[in-house]
C-alpha cells in the first residue's frame, strides 16, 4: 500500500513503484550503480510544494508524471543531469498552486521526466 510519502534505495539493482489514488507528499530516491522508475500518472499533488530529493551516484531515476503537472528541477549534478521530457503543450500547466520541486543531485548519473 502507497503512503503518500516515498523513500527509494536502489543499490546495484532496479526499482519499480507506482502510485494511483493517492496523494503524492514527495520524498527522496537514492540510487548507486541502480536504476529507480516511478510512475506518478495516477497521482494527485496535494495543494502547495511537494519536494523530491533524488541523489544518484552512477544511477538512473525515470520519473512518468502527468502532463499537466507544474515540475520545478534544481539540478545541482557533476557529469550528469535530469530533464523535462514531457510534451509542450501551451496553456496544459494552469497555474492552480500545486507544484512538485525536484532536487536532483547526480554524479555521473541522471533522470528525466516521462
């Protein structure tokens, strides 16, 4: 069952998590030579800023979030990085005081957003 609040180790191996129904209050992933995938496509973000910290050494984070989702990435990577990749659309972000915030620290590692 999905709490709400997620705290991801993937250590030379992978990880699979999805979220549906639920609200989504954030929380950290941590990968070392390991891959994470989250799917977020059926969650809500909660009214505010939910922070995510991903750390990644070596490692992977893909993130499937909903297109009308507001994301903010603080990318603060060595040899690495995480992007947007989701469709841009004009006008599928309203502004409705949600937000995910998404503190990436990678070395040689990285993600994106699906």
């Amino acid at each position: 069952q999905f709490s709400g609040v997620i705290d991801i180790v993937a250590i030379f191996n992978g990880v699979e998590q999805v979220c549906r129904d639920s609200k989504f209050s954030g929380g950290k992933i941590s990968t070392l030579f390991g891959g994470v995938r989250l799917d977020l496509k059926g969650a809500v973000l909660p009214e505010g800023e939910t922070r995510l910290t991903i750390e990644s050494v070596f490692g992977g984070v893909d993130i499937y979030a909903p297109d009308d989702w507001t994301i903010e990435i603080r990318n603060e990577s060595v040899f690495g990085g995480f992007v947007d990749r989701r469709p841009r659309v004009v006008g599928s972000r309203p502004d409705d005081g949600r937000k995910l915030v998404i503190r990436a620290s990678n070395v040689f590692g990285g993600g994106e957003i699906k």
